[in-house]
C-alpha cells in the first residue's frame, strides 16, 4: 500500500476476539471501525482446529459517527465485501505492512467472521493501521 517512509501517516491498533464452538458460520468474532482508509495489516489466528474466518469490509451510512469500537445500528450500515478469506491452519499468520491483508476505503467496518466451515474455538488478533495524513 505505502512504502516506509510514509508510514508515520497511520494510525495504529491492536483489536483481539474470541469466537465460540457455538457460534456459527457468519458469525463476527471482533470489528473495528475506520474514519478514513485503512488496511488490515497482520491477522494471527488461534484455534483448536483448522479454521475458517472471513474479513469483510462493511460500508457505514454518511450521517453516523465513527467511533472505532463501538457497534453501529443495522440500518446505518450499507453494503459488505469479503476482502479476504482465510482457511487453514490452527496458528495461522498473515500480512505485514508492506503486503496488508486486506484494504479498506473510508467509513468502512471491518468484521472478522467465522467462515461456514469453523469448528471449535477461535481467537483473532489484528493490527489495523488506518490513515491519518
């Protein structure tokens, strides 16, 4: 996305989540919101068993606040994209700044879900760089 040198133009955070062997597929395990464009830089995944997430990018409605980790209404929210699907392993490790996983444009929602095909526990840790300047 950017090369080094402009990399003090983000914004950097950290979100983590748990999903549940009785949740199921479709379900969020963790989001985060983003003002403006934004990436998912790193994802690492731990489960029990070979996983299914799902990181989807939803569009957020032009009149809400964006507030990064609170929930927004349904009707507020606008259409979802799939930016990346990952499946595998129970520790699984993906993305760097150079190489993001996925990007994000402006006043978007960015869920992490269990893909239909998860089983057991599932813990999700993202770091989420979104732009300042």
């Amino acid at each position: 996305m950017v090369d080094t040198e402009n990399r003090e133009q983000y914004q950097t955070r950290y979100i983590t989540g748990l999903g549940s062997s009785g949740d199921t597929g479709g379900d969020t395990i963790v989001f985060t919101n983003v003002e403006s464009e934004g990436q998912v830089t790193s994802i690492n995944i731990f489960g029990a068993n070979a996983e299914d997430i799902e990181i989807n990018g939803v569009s957020i409605n032009n009149d809400v606040d964006i507030v990064h980790d609170d929930d927004v209404a349904g009707a507020d929210l606008g259409t979802s994209t799939t930016k990346a699907h990952l499946y595998g392993n129970s520790v699984y490790q993906y993305g760097d700044f150079e190489d993001p996983v996925a990007e994000f444009g402006p006043r978007t929602r960015i869920e992490f879900n269990l893909g239909s095909d998860a089983t057991g526990d599932v813990g999700v840790n993202a770091r989420i760089d979104e732009r300042t300047g």
